[in-house]
C-alpha cells in the first residue's frame, strides 16, 4: 500500500507495544498489525478505512466440555494479550480487575492453555485459528460466540491528524 500510496517506506518488524511508541515518538509514520479500530484508540490515533474484518475467538483444550461460549469463562482462568482487544472482550466478561485474567506481554498466551495455567484464552480469530492449525499437538480447539463477541475492524493507525491517512485510504481503496 506504501508503493501504491506513492511513498517509499521501510518495514520494521517490532512488538505490539512498541507499535505504538513507534508511532507516538515520530520514529514511524503508520503501522500495521491486526490493530483493531476501536473508540479508545481513536482518542489518540488516526486510523485508516477498515481493510479486514475479524471477531474475538476462545482457545481451550480439546478435551473440555464445559466451556461452550463466553459466559462459560466465568470464574475460569483466561489468558490474553495486554492491551489488546482480547483483554477488553475478556474484562467485559469477568469484570476489569478480575484476578482470573492473565494478562501476557509476549506470546505466551496460547501456551498458557496447553500447559494447565488457563482454562482458556482469547484473541483475534485469524491469530487463533492459524495457531490451531500450525500446532495439532496442543490438541486445541476453537470456540466461536458472535452474541457475545462484535465483529472488529483491522486498521492502519496513524498519529492522530496524519498527513498519510487520506493517500493511504486512497491506495486501500485501489
């Protein structure tokens, strides 16, 4: 989208937290990442038009029976990513300080269910099938609940008034 917007660009491979620091000190113009396009997010950031479509999924063992949906999590332990829409799907379930949420920074999170830490853990659905599907060791499955779990929007995020928004939108559109 850099070459079609008419930019030349450089990518750079960095966690998800410092994304966003990236982005706050100048030191890159936009970033890319699964960034759900959300109300609080859109405080301090621009983003562009959405470009996917994703929901909120579970991950619990094969072997459990007893966790159908959401409201199964209840008084189970959870692991999500910290600062991630996963951990706000899972605090509007167990409440914002519930000591049964596991917030991770890195990418422990899954593992977190394959070894018996958390009964379940939640996050983007195409991050969650893909490791489902790369790991059949881990004997997991994945647990969808559309009533519980909103549709969310992938965008690019931008400073907040970004020069690049409005050519970005335009090469998205292209």
């Amino acid at each position: 989208m850099s070459k079609e917007a008419g930019y030349q660009y450089t990518i750079k491979n960095t966690g998800w937290d410092s994304m966003f620091t990236q982005l706050n000190s100048g030191s890159a113009d936009a970033a890319i990442s699964g960034i759900t396009i959300t109300k609080g997010r859109q405080k301090t950031y621009s983003f562009s038009k959405p470009y996917f479509v994703s929901r909120q999924a579970i991950i619990v063992k094969k072997t459990d029976t007893v966790i159908k949906n959401a409201t199964d999590l209840k008084n189970k332990k959870v692991a999500v990513q910290l600062g991630s829409t996963g951990e706000a799907a899972a605090e509007s379930i167990l409440g914002k300080n519930s000591s049964n949420i596991s917030k991770d920074k890195g990418g422990t999170t899954f593992l977190q269910v394959v070894h018996g830490q958390a009964d379940a853990a939640i996050g983007d659905e195409t991050t969650v099938k893909k490791y489902v599907a790369s790991n059949p060791s881990y004997k997991l499955k994945v647990i969808y609940d559309d009533k519980n779990f909103e549709p969310e929007y992938f965008g690019l995020m931008f400073t907040k008034n970004s020069k690049y928004r409005s050519t970005y939108n335009a090469a998205l559109k292209k």
